[in-house]
C-alpha cells in the first residue's frame, strides 16, 4: 500500500511513505523529492547606486545618509566572494551580488525600473533589499509579476525595515501611512519647532516637547494660521494626532487665552471620535481630515487651527505631527502587516495579534500598557501581562512562540487553584465593560484615581452557581473599599486606610494587593451581581485611591504555581535593549509546564528585565502550537554587517531578504518595481534578486531485493536531502534522521530496508 503526503519543507517540496511488513512480505513505497533550479538576476547594467564600500574606498556617487555611511565590505561573511553565489544565513535562498568588495556600483534605486527575466514557469522570487536610512518606505508600491499571457500578480513592496531595524520590524503591527503623492499640497509642515513651523505658528501655551515632537496637556493649546488662501473655495486640512485632542476652526483671529471655545468651531474630539476612551500609548496616532469647504466660503484668506487638550485634568494631551493643507485626494492605509503562516505541518492551540478581539480569551491579568500606535501592548517598570492557555487534555508537548522586543523577561507557571471571574485594568479599553459609574473619578497612564468627593464603582455579574468569592484590588494612597449586593447601592464599608492605618500616605508607598470577601454580599443575592466602590479616606487633602487593578476569584489567595523565568533579553544579548532590534519571534518549549498537568493549564507571563527605565517587553503576536510552525517573514541576509563607521553596535545592519510566490503555472517574462513617491524621502535599494524554477520531481524507485528488503532509490544528482522517518503522521510527527547511510550504484543514491511490523513513514528533506 502507498500513502503520499506533501510536506513542504524549507521551500522543497517533499512526501512521506509508509513502510511497513505485510503477510505478503512485499510492499511498493515511494517517495517524491524536489530540486530548483535558480536564475540570478543580471543588474549591473542598471546599476545605479555604491551602498557597500570596499576597504580603504571612496565610494562612488551620493552615501546612504547625510552622514556619509556605505555598508562596509569588510564586514562581509569570510566565505562571500564577488560573482559568486552565497547563500543567506538562514538557508533559504542563494544569491549572486555585483563586485561588492571593489569600488563600483553594486545596487538599484528602485523607482520604476522593468527586468525583463528569462521566460520560464518559476515557483518564487527572492530579493536583497536595503532600506537606508529610513523604515517606512514605498508603503502602497507594488511589485508587478508580468506573464507572457498579458497578466500580472502584484506584490505589496513596502514598509521595508530600515537599515538599523529588526528585519521583521513591521510583522504584526498596525501601519498607517498616508500617500500625498495624488495631491497638490498648499501648506505642510512638522510640528518640530523648526523654521516651517514657526512661519505658521500664532501662539501658544504649556506646550512641550517629545523627541522634537510638540504635544498640549491641560489648559494648553498651540494656534497655527494658515493664510494668503486668496479665493481657495475648496481644500482639505488633514492633521496627524494622537491622544485626546480637540482641533478647533476659526476663519478669524480669536485670542485663545481668552476662550479656546468662543469664536471657534470643534471639528475633531478624540473622546466623541474614540466612543469615550481616553489614548494615552498614541493608540490613535493618525492623519485626521477636515474639509474645509465651508470656512473657506467665508472669503477671509485666513484659516487658524487650534488644538487643545480633550481631557484636561490628566495629562494626556494632542501630541501632533504634521499640520497639512491640500486639494487632491490622499489615499490612507490602515492595516496589520502580518506575514503568510504555513500550519500545515503544525496544530495550532492559540493564535493571535495582541490588542485583538483575537487576544481576549487568553489575556488574564493585564497591569501592562497599549494598545499603542502600533497595535501592539508593552509592559514597563512593575508592570506585568499574563496569558492563560488551557489545552486539550491529550496534547503531550507544545511551543509558544512569541513575536516581541526590548527588555523582556517571560516566566511560566503550571495549572492554578484559582477561578477568576473578572478582572479590570484601570484606564484600559476593557475597564468600560465593569466601571459603571466614575463617580468624577480621573483615569492616569494605567491606573484611576479619585480625589476629594469623588469616587468611582465598578460592577461584576458573577455565574449563577458561585458563593463564595473574593475581590483582589491593587490600590494605594488614602482610599475606602465598600461593597454592595445587586445594584441597590447600599454600600458598607470593607477596608478605610487612613482609620484603619492611622496613616495618611500620600505617596502610594501603600499600593498593594488588598482583598475583601464577597461572599456575604452573594448571600441571597439571585442576580450574584455585586458593586465595588473606592472613594477618598481624606478628602480635604486630595490623596484618594489610585487604583490599578481589580480581581475577581475564587479564593483569597492566589492559588497560582510559581513562576519560573525561561526567557530573559538580558541573558540573551548582554545589554538592556531599547531600540527594539531584537523583535523577532522567540520559540519557548512548553514540556515543563505540560508533563503531570493533566488539565494542561498554564501561564505565560512577560515582565519588564530593566524596571528602572521603562523600555520592558513590547509583545506583538504569539500563538501556541504542536510541530512546525512556518512564519515566512523577511530575513537577514547577512548576520553581521557594519556601517562604514562601524555602527550599529551588538547588530547587523538591516540588509534584508524577501520571498515572492511565483505562478508557476504561467511563463514569467518581466518583473516591474514601483515608482518612487515624490513625497517619500526614503530610499529602497536592490543588490540582488534570484528566480527559483517551480520544483521537479524525478521518479522515484522501489524494489523488493535478495533478503526480503526493500531498495529505496533517488538520484544522486539530488544533492542536500536526507532521509529521515518517524512511527506517525500529524501534528505530533517526530522527524528523526535514518541512521543508515545510503549507497551510490550507478547514477542513484540506495538505501535497503526490513520491513518492520510497526508503520514507519519516511521523507526527504532539504
């Protein structure tokens, strides 16, 4: 009997076949195995860039950045030599670059140029890319895949990682980008506090400074105007913010310091735009548009801009970008960029991106941060993010993988004692669900507060069969913790810290795990909904509680397994990383956590490795599986590339490889890469490309031979394949490599087995 099943690995298409004895004593087994052919891609007549300089060279033409830097050949594997094929260093594609280590131009501007390629049916295109200096480049260009029948695939080019990022900097995030390049711009410029801002600027108050960025707090504003419009009837205003704002119109002068509501028109509010939700991680960093059509039909010449703080008493004001004026139409992309995932030789338990509906099953106690701009949640200082997964009951072994950066520490924790019921983090998305009245209560970066008669309460509906349950809350500085049964509001008194300590703490040196039994207040209480109130111990002073977090379980006590720490960044790279070029996707073994854990309960907790600094881990994506899990994301393409003035220090400059699919089902004849912006400052470079030929698959022999064997043939022109076997199919298969070393006889490769009377399935892999 024949079982084949294709198994791609690595790129190679490969099979598996079962061997096994039969009451006949003969079998016939096969296997089919794969070689590509690869056609390298002639570029020097194109030409058109020196971006890696030869030892003691000048270079040629312009550098990479205005500081003069070229990639430095010295810094080139020891094995590369010029016109020679080299392969990448995770094995996945060969490529042939031009005389790199001599003074000449060795890379493609990429602006609208068209390869024409060999005709032929291909399986894939790879290519070396270099994004310097800049990470956010050619984000709507497309590759254009040409078929000799007229058609064509396209492929997204961009963002291509900088040259001083993580080659898979952009997986998993959430990109905005605006493209201007279909729009006639009448003003723009960056709130840097430069020259062109300046020019626009009319007035302004409280303001600060971030990174070179201008952000409002409080009772701030910042005032641009924007005039000489003449008899402009019609124009958008697109202004790029995050946290709360308010952007305000006025086609007239009016003195902000007077009223920053009087003579003024509300045309964006991050609260009414964000259902309620206060941003404090740029969660809502973006380009906001405004038509102005009807303050321009006012014929003053003139718009002013205003933008204030949208929440005043927190601190969380308008951090602003760019300040822009067009007519046109700008195209905005919004949207996750996740790289193609192969689950075929893997079953997958949990998957997710974070910050996701995706994520909410497994997300347990959140005292972290995020979503941020990016999509993404972080956990700094104290701060901590736990998940818990509960897998089937048969799974024996399993991985979580993990696509995160900077200054991580992950621990694991096996099956818990306690049932949680609830659980709220103070100013996050989630708390909306739970805070039923707040009382005048303000939330801060990740906790809520509430200061002199102001309070706030939160409610929980328990499951109807619970009696006994208790409420964990992270709280400090001077606070009262009442509790009442359904929704009456008759609260009684549980903890007061101020009575009960006879301190006033003022400096949230107190903040801890506090708990309050709930189960009186479940007593005869059908609905089991109960009511948590916090208010101020002392309201004369305005030291109420600072709330953090709140639990609902089962027992007092955690009942949690201690966490052991698997994975620390520290450990890893031997500094305190705060640049994220160590996001990437880290891959625990979960076998510790899973064996005598017969309800397959664990978790996974990710804390800061530098509390001190804030630059903990930022978790993208993860996902828990069995087998093999086949991320295709950009790589490097070489390990240890320097700048010519020797940075970055403790990495690789960013010159990356990419895959493309191929139809092989047609002839390729051109590849086409995209125009260049005339908006877009950065610059992508080509060094190289390689067209992989759709795989062939050469017969494979079998035979019954002299001592009731069975001969496994291939050819030996097949070079780089290894036979290996394993008792079962699925997502549990464990690959190991046959012993035996097999025999060349004539143009073949042979190998000559005894069937068993066990099922054994063998592959061929690259």
């Amino acid at each position: 009997m024949n079982v084949l099943h294709p198994l791609p690995q690595n790129g190679i298409r490969s099979s598996v076949t079962r061997l096994k004895r039969l009451l006949t004593a003969s079998l016939v087994v096969g296997s089919i195995l794969g070689t590509q052919a690869q056609t390298f891609l002639d570029l020097t007549t194109i030409f058109d860039a020196d971006v890696v300089l030869e030892p003691n060279g000048t270079g040629l033409g312009d550098a990479l950045d205005v500081d003069g830097r070229r990639i430095a050949a010295g810094s080139l594997p020891t094995a590369y030599s010029d016109g020679a094929a080299i392969g990448t260093q995770d094995g996945r594609a060969q490529f042939k670059f031009g005389t790199l280590k001599q003074s000449s131009l060795d890379a493609v501007r990429l602006n609208g140029q068209v390869l024409d390629v060999v005709d032929g049916s291909y399986d894939s295109l790879d290519v070396a890319l270099l994004s310097a200096p800049g990470a956010l480049a050619f984000p709507f260009g497309e590759v254009e895949l040409r078929y000799t029948d007229g058609t064509k695939d396209t492929r997204r080019l961009g963002p291509v990682p900088g040259w001083f990022n993580s080659p898979m900097a952009f997986d998993h995030t959430l990109y905005r980008f605006t493209d201007s390049s279909q729009v006639e711009t009448i003003t723009s410029f960056r709130t840097d506090f430069g020259d062109a801002e300046a020019a626009q600027l009319v007035q302004e108050r409280g303001n600060g400074n971030s990174g070179g960025t201008r952000f409002v707090d409080g009772t701030g504003y910042v005032l641009y105007r924007i005039g000489d419009l003449g008899a402009l009837k019609q124009a958008r205003l697109a202004v790029t913010v995050g946290n709360n704002f308010v952007i305000s119109i006025a086609t007239e002068y009016q003195d902000p310091d007077v009223s920053t509501t009087e003579g003024y028109t509300e045309v964006a509010n991050s609260m009414t735009l964000h259902d309620g939700f206060e941003h404090r991680a740029l969660g809502n960093l973006k380009a906001y548009e405004i038509d102005l059509e009807p303050y321009l039909a006012k014929g003053t010449g003139e718009i002013y801009v205003l933008l204030t703080d949208a929440t005043t008493s927190n601190g969380w004001g308008p951090f602003i970008q760019q300040v822009m004026l067009y007519t046109g139409t700008a195209r905005n992309f919004e949207g996750a960029l996740e790289p193609t995932l192969d689950t075929r030789q893997a079953t997958v338990h949990a998957m997710f991106r974070t910050a996701t509906d995706a994520e909410k099953p497994y997300l347990f106690d959140n005292q972290g941060s995020g979503p941020s701009n990016r999509g993404h949640r972080f956990a700094d200082g104290s701060g901590s993010i736990t998940y818990r997964f509960d897998l089937q009951d048969d799974v024996a072994n399993a991985k979580l993988t993990v696509d995160m950066a900077n200054n991580f520490v992950v621990s694991l924790s096996g099956a818990s004692e306690s049932v949680r019921y609830a659980n709220v983090a103070a100013a996050t998305p989630e708390e909306k669900a739970f805070l039923v009245d707040e009382g005048g209560s303000i939330p801060g970066g990740d906790f809520r507060f509430a200061d002199g008669t102001a309070y706030m309460v939160y409610q929980f509906d328990l499951p109807d069969d619970v009696t006994t349950a208790f409420a964990k809350l992270r709280v400090g500085n001077q606070f009262i913790i009442e509790a009442a049964a359904g929704t009456s509001g008759d609260f009684k008194v549980e903890m007061d810290w101020v009575a009960e300590s006879g301190q006033e703490t003022r400096d949230n040196s107190n903040l801890a795990f506090y708990d309050v039994d709930l189960t009186p207040y479940l007593a005869n209480n059908p609905t089991k909904v109960v009511q948590v109130r916090l208010s101020d111990g002392l309201p004369s002073d305005g030291w109420g509680p600072y709330l953090v977090s709140i639990a609902i379980q089962n027992r007092k006590d955690s009942g949690d397994a201690v966490f052991t720490p698997v994975l620390d960044a520290q450990t890893l790279f031997g500094e305190d990383i705060r640049t994220e070029y160590n996001k990437k996707y880290y891959t625990l073994d979960l076998t510790s956590v899973l064996a005598n854990n017969p309800r397959k309960e664990f978790f996974v907790k990710f804390t800061d490795g530098s509390t001190g600094d804030g630059w903990g881990p930022g978790i993208f994506w993860m996902a828990v599986h069995t087998g093999t899990l086949g991320i295709h994301t950009d790589e490097l393409v070489f390990q240890d590339l320097k700048t010519t003035q020797g940075d970055p220090t403790g990495y690789g400059a960013g010159l990356i490889h990419r895959r493309y699919s191929v139809n092989p089902a047609k002839t390729l004849s051109a590849i086409a890469f995209p125009t260049k912006p005339t908006t877009e400052n950065n610059v992508v470079h080509l060094l190289a490309g390689t067209l992989n030929s759709a795989v062939v698959a050469p017969t494979i022999t079998t035979a019954r031979v002299t001592g009731n064997l069975v001969r496994l043939a291939w050819a030996s022109s097949a070079t780089g394949y290894r036979l290996q076997s394993t008792a079962a199919l699925g997502s549990t298969a464990s690959w190991s490599d046959v012993t035996q070393t097999p025999q060349t006889i004539g143009q073949e490769w042979v190998l000559d087995l005894a069937p068993t009377d066990s099922s054994r399935y063998f592959r061929l892999t690259k």
